[in-house]
C-alpha cells in the first residue's frame, strides 16, 4: 500500500508517519483490497482546547473511496479515531460484498 502524508500548518514528523502507518498497515492485513492511503494532517485554531489537531485519511479501495475525519486534542487520539472510522466503513463493505 502506498501511503501519502500532506501536512498543513503542522511541520512533518516522522513519529508521526511511522504511527500512521503501523495502523494502516494493520487495515491492510484484514482488508486486503486497500490500494493507497492519502493521510492529511492539520492544525485548526479553536477556542476550544478539546479539538484542533485534525487528521483525515482518504483510502482508495474498489469502488468509491472510503474518508474519514476527526478533531481532537492531540494527533495521535485523532489518528486513533480515524483508523477505528476507517475499519467499520471497511467492515461493512466487505460484508456487502458477494462472491459469485
């Protein structure tokens, strides 16, 4: 799987790619259609300090592509989030499909 990282307002860690991609890397094992990752992280300025970092992962996959969004205080719980988005969406595609 090929995995892109965009960063906004944020600068780029390498502890942070490598966090990614051990979790996506997990999606992949399960869900093996996965094709590519696109991985975007931003920095939001928010009065409240419960969101603001925000990571947003775009998987191409047969058919549409699979998002998900999230916001929370820190990167890694926003990644955290997003993976666990990620795996229902994927769950429920895979249970729709049929094999003939």
């Amino acid at each position: 799987m090929k995995i892109n990282f965009e960063y906004h307002n944020v600068t780029a860690s390498p502890r942070l790619e490598a966090f990614i991609t051990e979790r996506l890397n997990k999606l992949e094992t399960k869900y093996d259609s996965i094709v590519s990752a696109d991985v975007y992280f931003k920095k939001q300025n928010a009065t409240n300090p419960e969101i603001g970092k925000i990571c947003s992962v775009r998987l191409s996959v047969p058919g549409p592509t699979i998002f998900s969004e999230t916001s929370t205080a820190s990167f890694e719980a926003s990644v955290a989030k997003v993976v666990t988005e990620l795996r229902t969406q994927l769950q429920k595609r895979k249970e729709k499909m049929k094999t003939y």
